[in-house]
C-alpha cells in the first residue's frame, strides 16, 4: 500500500516538474521574443539615425566643400588642389559617419545577452531538478 502512494506521490513529483519546465520554457520564449524586439527596434534606430545623418548632412557638406575651396583659391592654392583637398574632408567625414552607423550595427551589440543568461541559468535549474 505504501508503495502504491509513494508511486502516486512520485508521479505528482514528476508532473509536477515538467509543468514547471514548461512554464519556464514559456518565460524564457516570451524572454526572447522581447528582447529580440528590442533590438529590433534598436537596428531600426541606427538605420535611421544614419539615413537621417546621410540626409542632412550632404547639402550643408557640399556647401562648405565649395567655401573651402573658394577659401584655398583665395590664398594662393590652385583650383585642382583646392578642390582636391575638399574631397578629403568629405572622405573623412563620410568615414567617421560610416564608422558611427556601423559600429550600432555591430552583432555584439545585437545579441540578446539577457535571454543567453536566463538560459544558462534554467539549465543548470533544470539539471538540478532532474537528479
């Protein structure tokens, strides 16, 4: 008879922890999902932020190229070198720009860490639960 309710009383042990192993399941999934969207959300950002930086930046750019270059002449430089020396600014702005976008793109800073940790933690709850 005792070995009938210990048989019952593991069984409501197993199920038990298997419920609790599906419902953690389902919190690390929901877990996921919302920082997955995060960071969604934070890729959208960046483009954004280097659409916007490419929109606005290349009128007032082009301006100040041609100040440049009109400032060059001015002194004494010749219109080739004037003009030459403008495109390696604009070069060097682009770069830094292209820097700045690509670095909020990096993959490091897309993972989704929060959930990589949570589920190492059920891991080892869930091995501790099985012995």
């Amino acid at each position: 008879m005792s070995t009938q309710s210990d048989l019952g009383t593991i069984s409501n042990l197993l199920g038990d922890a298997l419920s609790q192993f599906a419902k953690l399941f389902q919190n690390e999934v929901d877990l996921a999902r919302a920082e997955l969207g995060e960071k969604v959300q934070q890729v959208a950002w960046a483009v954004g932020w280097l659409a916007a930086a490419a929109v606005l930046v290349i009128p007032a750019l082009v301006m100040a190229l041609f100040a440049l270059s009109a400032a060059l002449m001015e002194s004494g430089w010749s219109q080739p070198i004037s003009y030459l020396v403008s495109a390696v600014v604009a070069a060097a702005v682009a770069g830094v720009l292209f820097a700045v976008g690509w670095n909020r793109l990096d993959a490091r800073n897309l993972a989704p860490r929060k959930t990589m940790r949570q589920l190492e933690k059920d891991k080892v709850t869930v091995k501790d639960m099985v012995r």
